[in-house]
C-alpha cells in the first residue's frame, strides 16, 4: 500500500517574511523627549504613532482573515501566515513601549482611544472596503517605514537604544508591504473601492490622529511654545522631512495599475537585515527565534 506524504505547508519565513521575537529593553534612564534632538512636537508623534499601532495591526490582521479561506495559493497563504505573524508581534512590542511610556507620564491611551473610535466606524463598512482600507493604510507605513530607515536627521537625534525598535518594525513593514494587497487583488478589490478607502481613512484615522496630537500638546503644555514648535514641524514636514517625504508618495495608491511593489525597496531591505539580524547584527543579541525565522 502507498502512502503519500501530504506536503508541509510553507512558513512566513520560506517565502521572506519571518515572524521575529525580539527582546527589546529600554533604558530606565531614558528622557522624556528622545526624537529630533529632544523636541516635544516632533517627539510626541512617535509617541501617538506606538499608541495606535496595536489596535491599527489588529484592524489589518482581521480584514486580511475575513478572505483568508478563498485563498489557495501556496505561497500566498504562507505570506498571509508571515504577515499575521509579524503584525502581532509589533502589536506586542508596541504594548510593551506603550508601557515604558506610561511610566514616564505619557497618556499613550489618549491616542489608541482616539484610533478605536475611528477603527469602530470603519468597521461599520463591508469586509471589502475594511481591507481596501488596510491597503491604504500599509501603503502609508510602507513609506514611512522607509523614511525610518533612511532619514538621517533622525538618526543623528534620536536615541540609539530606542531606534532599534523602530527600525525593526521598518524592516518588517517593508517584508510585508504587498501582503495584504495581493489579497485585496485576489478579491476583485477595485480602484474604485481603493478611492473610497483614501476618504475613509483620511477622516476616520487622519482626523483622530492629528487630533490625538494636539491634545497630547496641550496636555504636555507644549502647545504654545511656538519657538520649538516650529523647529518641531520643519523636522516633520519641511521640505524633504520625514512625514513631508511620505505624504509625497500618498497619491500613488490611486493610480490604475497600482501595486506596492512599485516601491523599490529590496536592496534597502537586504542592507537592513543584515544591520540587524546579521553575524554582527544590532539585534543578534536580543533576537529569540532565529532558526525559526532563517
């Protein structure tokens, strides 16, 4: 009698994009404003940036599982499987930062409530247009996840220790950037609907995002400094800085033929997998999974 032996699913990993444990540790003696050479404006965004990220990856994760049974492609199912897997872990790393906030009297809870609300109204919506709506929103953390890793002034200002968090996930947004995409694709998802999600996403998430800002400004009475806030917004939206140099790239994701992969990023990817995770690699030390992950 012949058996056959049924194949082994493929992993994240297999098809580049691995779920990594890593174990982060942030320095008690960290100050409170550690971006863009201790600016609280620039500073603060990064700060509703880890708020939002944890119920903003639960979003994605969920609107990518609600068609994850139409899919029968091997190896997208096995992309599908890394970026769930990558997207928790962030939403974990997040938490934990989100702590180590806290405890420097940040109201970080400020800006994920303000995210939920306008999560909750978009999943008033169907399940296509939630998951158009991801395609914008990784569209969006795929640029910004590239001005991470390669906008100088904010390596130059910013803390070491707490960058290699934010480099990691850059790393691994970039990994992922076309995951849910190619779902939506498979789906039928139109430009049509990818329109409706630009409008959805401007006023639902864009609007509580600014706003969840400005309170935290106004909470850390920061807002009329009007010296430092101006240095604070030529960091984030002068010209060629960093938020400016993503909203550039915003309109693409409308174009007829578009797809994530326009983005050209292998070779940063390459240079920044082996910074990181490399024989001398920044994180070999705290890296928990790298068979695994390889």
């Amino acid at each position: 009698m012949n058996h056959t032996a049924t194949p082994r699913a493929l992993t994240g990993a297999q098809v580049g994009i691995p779920p990594r444990h890593i174990d982060f540790r942030f320095s008690q003696a960290q100050q409170r404003y550690f971006f863009f050479d201790q600016n609280p404006l620039a500073s603060l965004v990064f700060v509703v940036f880890s708020g939002i990220f944890p119920p903003g990856e639960r979003f994605f994760m969920e609107s990518v599982r609600n068609f994850r049974d139409r899919i029968t492609d091997p190896v997208l199912k096995a992309q599908v499987s890394g970026f769930m897997g990558q997207e928790a872990l962030h939403g974990r790393e997040h938490d934990r930062l989100n702590d180590f906030f806290r405890e420097r009297g940040f109201d970080v809870d400020l800006p994920a409530r303000y995210v939920r609300f306008g999560l909750r109204q978009l999943e008033r919506f169907s399940p296509r247009l939630q998951l158009a709506c991801t395609t914008q929103m990784e569209h969006f953390t795929a640029h910004l996840a590239e001005q991470w890793l390669t906008d100088k002034a904010m390596a130059a200002s910013s803390d070491p220790e707490m960058l290699q968090l934010w480099y990691w996930h850059a790393l691994e947004e970039l990994e992922h950037k076309s995951v849910a995409y190619d779902v939506f694709d498979l789906i039928g998802g139109t430009q049509r609907e990818r329109k409706q999600a630009g409008w959805l996403v401007g006023f639902f998430i864009g609007l509580p995002v600014v706003a969840a800002w400005l309170h935290l400004l106004v909470k850390e009475g920061q807002l009329l400094r009007f010296k430092e806030n101006r240095r604070g917004l030529r960091a984030l939206f002068g010209r060629g800085a960093l938020i400016s140099e993503v909203l550039r790239h915003m309109p693409t994701f409308w174009r007829r033929k578009f797809h994530p992969s326009q983005q050209e990023t292998q070779a940063l990817e390459a240079a920044w997998r082996e910074r990181l995770f490399g024989a001398q690699g920044d994180l070999v030390d705290v890296y928990r999974n790298p068979k695994a992950a390889a």
